[in-house]
C-alpha cells in the first residue's frame, strides 16, 4: 500500500474530491483525519472507511480560524501520534459569496481558500520539521492560472494566492523534509449543475478531452504527491484538467 503507516489531514474531507482523497487513502493504508465544517459529513465517511476496516477520523473545523487549527492537529497527535501528510482540500466557489462584486465576498473567499490553506501549511510544517519529513499538498484551481468572468473575481485571486504560497512554502520547509505541491482541477461535474445543466454542456467542448474529471482523477494525483514515490517533487503544480489551460 501506498500510504502504509501514514497519518493524514484531509480538509473538505465529507464530500466531493474531499471524500474521494480520503476514501482513496485509506484504502492506500494511510489513517485518515477528515475535518470538516459539517460534522455529520465528516462523520458519515469516517464511520464508512473504519467499518471497511480502514481507520479515520472526523474533526469539525472552519479551515478560516487558527484555533480550529490547533484543534485538529492536536486531534491528530493525540490519536494518531503524528501527522505525515496534510491535504488541503477545503475551499469555496467564486458562486457561492452572493454579488461576484461585493468586498464581503472577497473576504470570504480568501479567508477560506488562501488563508485556510495558509493556516494549514504553517502549522503543519512545524509539526512535521519536528520528525524530519512531510508532505502538504494544497488544491488550488485551474483559475490559479488563468482567468475567468464568472463568478467572483476574488475566486481566481485565492487560488492563485494558493499557487505561490505553496511555492513560497516548499522553499521555506524543504531544508527540513518538508514538502509542499499544489494540485490545480479542471472543471468537475459537482461545479456545474445537473447532468442537463447548460454550464455543463458549455464546459465540455473546452476541454481538449472532450468530458468533465472525476473526483478519484484528482484524488490519485494528490495520492502520488502525498505519497513516498514523489520524495524528490516540491514546490511544483500539477494540473489535472483534461488539458483545459494547454489551449
């Protein structure tokens, strides 16, 4: 297995691409902390991968507060012993914060999207200097690279704060064993509607591959920049978009 003996935060870890990285890494033999803001999500998939034998977690966090932070490691170490790998998974759309011109939804979206992910990576890494190893993937977006005039601008501006930080990260911790990559999706069906959504048709001829992504697609990409086999890989991006920003 290709996480055995690991210990791993997962953000966002109760549904979407959240769940599917936690599903996945449990069955890779990684014990699994799923923190989310709805504990009964976290919960649900927790008690599904430790029936299936697995071993998980669930932790209420707001990855925006330093002291759910704190909280969640400690969590952590108090059951796990260490902290091997942290995802951070948890975000919010340029959709979901009202007006797409409001200052309060540009705060929002960087208090979760940038700051969480910063909150996140800075607290890790300390934990995880201490043994001398670690690895922090943090998902950003394909709007980390490109622009779009959908949704709130702010969206963009947080995943590409994600982008850099953790390139700013991976050069501060490296000396200390610890890495930090980032993981850039492509458009996913949870994003754009119903299966007869307009969006979701407009999206499609876009992308060279001519289909949406999975959320397993990315979770397999994050399970390799997790894992040992990408022991020589920091401070890069991986875009996994079906070719979208090669065009």
């Amino acid at each position: 297995m290709r996480l055995k003996d690991k210990v791993a935060i997962i953000t966002g870890g109760g549904h979407g691409m959240g769940e599917a990285e936690a599903r996945l890494f449990a069955a890779e033999g990684a014990a699994v902390v799923i923190a989310d803001r709805r504990l009964d999500l976290a919960e649900a998939v927790a008690a599904d991968i430790n029936a299936g034998q697995g071993r998980a977690l669930a932790v209420q966090a707001d990855v925006s507060a330093e002291t759910d932070w704190q909280r969640l490691i400690a969590a952590t170490l108090e059951a796990y012993g260490r902290l091997d790998i942290l995802v951070n998974n948890a975000g919010i759309s340029g959709s979901s914060v009202g007006s797409t011109t409001s200052l309060a939804g540009w705060n929002q979206l960087m208090a979760v999207n940038a700051t969480g992910s910063y909150l996140g990576t800075a607290l890790a890494a300390e934990v995880m200097a201490k043994a001398g190893r670690g690895s922090i993937v943090n998902v950003s977006s394909i709007m980390g690279f490109v622009g779009s005039a959908e949704g709130h601008p702010g969206y963009a501006a947080s995943k590409g704060a994600v982008r850099l930080l953790t390139k700013a990260m991976a050069v501060r911790w490296g000396p200390q064993g610890v890495r930090v990559n980032s993981v850039h999706p492509g458009y996913m069906p949870a994003m754009l509607g119903g299966t007869n959504s307009p969006t979701r048709a407009a999206k499609i001829p876009l992308t060279p591959l001519r289909r949406l992504g999975e959320p397993i697609e990315v979770a397999y990409g994050v399970l390799f920049l997790a894992s040992d086999e990408a022991s020589f890989v920091t401070g890069t991006e991986l875009v996994i978009d079906g070719g979208y920003i090669a065009q």
